[in-house]
C-alpha cells in the first residue's frame, strides 16, 4: 500500500491532536477550584476571603498540575522535534500517555479534597502514582521511537538521543520515589513533585537551545 | 464560482476542526470521574482507598471509552490521508460523525452509573448504541468519499481502499453485536467492546506504515 | 510599522483559534445531557428507559444546537476561504461572534429545561434571540471584509461575493422570525429553527465546489 | 546538539498549544452562567424572565472576562509575529502566562458570586488581582524576548517595538489601579477593567495594519 501522505505531515497531525489534549486536560484543571458560595459563607459565618484562603489546597493543587502538564507538554514538544515519522504502536503510545494526561484533573482533585486531611497519604499516593503512568509511557514512547533510530529524524545526534534517554527516566523515578514517600510524609512526597517541576523548569539544562 | 483556495487547505481545516473535536471531547471523558468527598466519607465510615476502588466501573468506563474514541481518532486520521477535497455533503456527514462522538461523555457515564445495578442491560445498551451511531456515520463517510474514487487523492491505491472498505464496517457490525448481546450478559456486551479496542490496537494489521 | 509577518499567516491562526473556540463550544454542549442517578430512579420507581426518555428535551436540543454552531462553523470556514488578511477591526468583531458561539451552551441549556413547561416562549426567545446575535455578528465581519472588497484575496469573483451577502443574511431573519414566533407557538419557533439547519445542510446550494 | 527542526516550526508549536489553552479557557467561562431550574423558579414564585435577569452579574462577569481574555489572546498572537524563536525560559514564562490565563474561570465567578453583595470589594481585588498576574507575565516574555533582541525575528523595527514594550505596561498599570479601585468602589473598579478592554478594542491604535 502506497502512503499517500508524508510521514510529516503524519506527525504534525499527531503532534496537533495531542496538542488539543494537553490543552484542555491542562485548561481542565481549574474546574477543581470551586467558588465559595455566598449562602455557605452567610451559613458559616466566614468572610470572603477566610473562605478562599481555606482552599488553598486546591490552589495547591492547580499550580502543582498545571506545571507539570505543562512540563509534560514541553517535552513530549521536544521529543517530537526528533520524530521523522509515527506508526500504529507509537500512535498506541502516545494515546495511552494522552490516557493519563486526561485524567490528570482527577489525581489533583483528590490531592486537592484530602491533603490536609488524615486521608493525605493515600491521596499523595493516587497523585504521584498517576504521573507514574505518565512517565513510564512517555518513556515508553521515547524507547520505542529511539531504539536503533527507528522513527527518528535522519542524521540525529546519537549523544543528544542519548542524554534525553536519561533526563526521560527522571520523571517516573522521581514520581516512584513520592510515592514511597508518601508512606512517611505527605509534605515531603507533594514537596518532591513541586521540586520536580522546578528542576526541569531551569534553565541551563544540558538542553541548550 | 472560482474557490479561492486548493482543496488541500479546506480538508486541512476540516481535519484540524474535527481533530479539535475529538480532543475536547475525549479529555471531557474524566469529568465523569468524581472525586469522593471528604464528608462522604466520614457519613459511610469508609475509607479513601475503599471509596476510590468502589469508583470502578466510572474507570473502566473513562478507559473504555478513552480508547474507543482514540482508536475513532486514528482511524479519522487514517482516512484523510486518503482525502483529497471535501465537499459539502462530506462536511454535513463527518458534522454528524462528530455530533456522536462528542455525545460520548453521555453513553459512557451511562454505562459507569448503571454498570453494576440492574439497569445494566440498559446501559449496555445506549453505550453500544451510541457507538452503531459513531460507525454508522464513519461507513457513510468514508463510502461517500471513496465511491469512484470522488474525494480521493489522486493515483490512489484500489486494493488499500477496498481493505479499509471492508475494515471500517467491523466496527458498526461488532458494535450490534455487542448492542444484541446486552439482553443476555452485560459482561458479554461490554466484553466485546474492550475486545474491539484491542483488536483494532493490535499492530501488524493491514495496515502496515 | 513594518508588519514582519504576512497576511496569510495572520489570518490562519485567527482560524485555528476560532476554529478551538467553535470546537469547544460544540463539545461542552453534551455536558448539558445528564445522567439519570441510580438514586434518583429508586426514590422515583422509575425505569432507567423512562428517564432516559424523559430527558428528550435535552436530546432536542443538544441536535439543534450542535448542528446550528456546525453550520455556523461550516460558513465561517467558507467566508475565510474569501479572506486575504484580517485587521483590528475584524479581529473583533470576529471576537464579538465568537462570544455568541461561546455562550450556546447556556441558551442551549434554557431551551431544554423549559421546552416542555410553561415557561417555553421565554426559552424560546432566548434560544433564538442569541442565535440572532450570532447571525448579525456574522454579517457585519462578512459586510466589513467584503465592503470594497477590504479584507478578500485578490481577483475574487463578484458575483459568488454578492450570492454571499445575500446568503448570510438568512441566518439573522430567521432567527428573528422564529423570535417572534415564539410569542404564538414554541413548537413552530423551534421547529423553523431546525429548518434552517436543514436549508443550510442540504446539497446543491449555489455554494457548488 | 543540533536542533534538527527549526525556531519557527518550534514557535509555531507555541503558538498553537497557547492558542489551544486561549479558546479552551475562554469557551469555559460560560460553565458560570447557571440555567436557572424549573424547580426553583416554582418553589421562589419567580418568572423564567426574571429569573435570568436577577443572572446579570453572571452575565456581566462573562462579558467582561471574555473580551480581556480575547484582548489578552489578540496580543499574544501579535507579540509572536515578532518572535523567530523560543528557548527554556520563554516556553515558562508562557507557562506561567497560560496558568493565570486558565485560571480565569475563577476570578471570573468570584466576580459574579459576590458583584451585588457585601463581598463586592474582595471579589473585584481577586479579579484585578488575577489580571495583573496575566499582565506581568505577558510584560516579563515580551521584555525577556525584546531585550536586546533576543528572541526577535531578523530586522525587526525598532521603534515599534519600543512602542510595544511601553503599550503592553498599560495592562498591568490598569489592573493595579482597578485592585486599589476596589478598596473604595467596586463599580469603579470593574467599569475601569471594562474600560481597558474597550481601549484596546479601539481601532485606529498606534499598531495600524
């Protein structure tokens, strides 16, 4: 069967569709941060701003995901920039990883509802344990694409290909290890999460341009 | 009238539009995931861990339905690499493909409420039925496009075309299958439905890039 | 100034993100199709059918809606194809429209809680009066581009411009008609409303490529 | 490492994942528009009408929201035409741009919770509030991209720049002077952010094609 279209175009489409996904599942996200309602703060006596400050968990929350879906997207944006062409299994990948980005605003509404409560462990757990999934695909995906180059572009720089090999296994062991922590303390496992995202949010990384 | 623009550019909108679409839709899949409430559970004296796995059919409802509108995705894609122009009766027929795949949501939490209730033949029912609907429109589309080659890319390969032909109509015929079966084994039903994702997952298809 | 980009480029990200815009829109309208809570029928000895069917309003209105915002997508796409370049101007009244796209979820919504109870012809007013606001937004961005032929590609064809104009303009009167219809007949102002979809859905227009 | 794609397909990427987080978040704040219920309107003895126009704050929220989130989008779109390329710490400082810009469904609905009550002056801080985040933001990636250059396209004009760089401090300004505002007159306070909006609305600004 002749391929009527160009790998390219191909990958541009599937860079665009996942795209869209991060997109809204990141846009998502803030359907967890509920208004308080006038007739509750009457009811409870509180002003305004007691109330909003009451939800910083969920603030918490929100600015923990937002980052690290948009990491996930900054990546998974520069993974593609070594990708010359996708098949069925990559597409397969790539929809799995899509799989658990979608559901990402449901791990952060449950760290929201219950980290400061007794239930914290358990709620850090189905966090981190979320962005486990999400890390063991995307390096699902980088192996299967990287492996003896076989969907990168032509000419790829092996030492470079190389080095995103490690940086990628950073994230699911740094999430495998929140959520161990998170057998002890709740703080330390959200604490590295948000240390995570700042890792990878500076600069001067090894990636240069 | 002369079109100011080459058909190439118009099908690319159409994709970008409907990919649009299909994005929105299957991340809006989560929101039928609910997070247990921290007062619900003190009420039922229950656990996170246990309310959370009590949640089940809400899961494989979300990874159901994730993988079928996916797989819808790819399939959609899959076909414009063979579109060349669309017209107006492609734009009307790929709107109401559309129309159905973004009433997934619906079925899905449907099929997650009444699961494991007596109901569930029901349910089985319009989730199945939902998707003859997504199938139907998908068979409409792709035979309007193909038949004597009308949208098609030129120099277009006939045996590649007449396989997918016969390939898109599983979906439909599966999905009556799963629709009848649902008066007899909702396991069955929603079975079959699973069994379909991973059968159109499974690489070293006919579809070979 | 010198604008460092060209016209073309600019006028394509104003469509993509319409084009979001037009895609989430259609999608939220599902979230107004509720899922009958297992609760709710045990309290009410109802069967899972019943309420499903009783939800019709819902059903009516999530169609007319989706393929109203389609069609509406469907001519903005086709107005684009006569747009060179966009200015300040255009910008926003294309934002003014995308508003009235934006909010269909809610007239939408008013439709199917009232369609059935007294309250009707108010909901009916609504529903179209906001379509009328759409309409009018549309023409006035098509009469601004087109006026002198301001915003459209070189060498465009007069006469298809003029059988534009004159087309465009079907929307709002409708919508106005089914307005004032709705002061005698809820039925017929809804009813004339799908009518349109069905004009403006049916081949063989003068809109012939 | 050579970067195997180039700075302008990687910033169209930007362009479009940003484009995708404008209209998802915009296209969210009509999820604040309540439809009131049948069941209320019968148990508050009220009429259809007057029930959606006791909703006139949730409307006016809307509309203000979405017109600044548009404004927002509409220089966004227009700082990239100046943009060749993008590194680390611009793809963050959009970051951090789009989590204010998501967020906006909040601030949003705080504004129409409490607009007509005693709350009135904390709901109007939390809105400016969060709009000065966007404006810094949006002020740090357009200095951090102009300075020196940086991140400009090749014989970029230098005076419109700098005319940029002065035009985009008026958001921010704005917003803190609607956030004092709000100590004071909370109709003040909102009529000058919808005010702003309605400047930056006005054609025949310094930025002419």
């Amino acid at each position: 069967m002749t391929p009527p279209r160009d790998g390219e175009k191909e990958t541009g489409r599937l860079e665009a569709f996942s795209d869209g996904v991060f997109a809204v599942a990141i846009t998502l996200l803030v359907l967890d941060i509920k208004t308080p309602r006038a007739a509750d703060l009457a009811a409870g006596h509180t002003s305004l701003t007691d109330a909003l400050l009451a939800q910083w968990p969920a603030y918490l929350s929100y600015v923990l995901s937002f980052l690290t879906v948009l990491i996930m997207w900054i990546n998974h944006h520069r993974m593609f920039r070594y990708i010359r062409r996708v098949d069925n299994t990559f597409l397969l990948l790539n929809g799995l990883l899509l799989l658990f980005v979608t559901l990402a605003p449901f791990p952060t509404s449950v760290l929201a509802e219950y980290v400061a409560r007794p239930e914290a462990g358990t709620a850090a757990m189905v966090y981190s344990g979320s962005f486990i999934c999400i890390g063991v695909f995307f390096n699902l995906m980088w192996i299967y694409a990287s492996r003896r180059g076989r969907l990168l572009v032509r000419g790829y720089d092996r030492t470079a290909v190389k080095h995103m090999t490690t940086g990628y296994l950073v994230g699911p062991v740094v999430y495998i290890a929140a959520f161990l922590l998170a057998f002890f303390s709740v703080a330390a496992s959200v604490g590295l999460c948000y240390l995570l995202t700042i890792f990878f949010a500076l600069p001067g990384k090894k990636e240069s341009r």
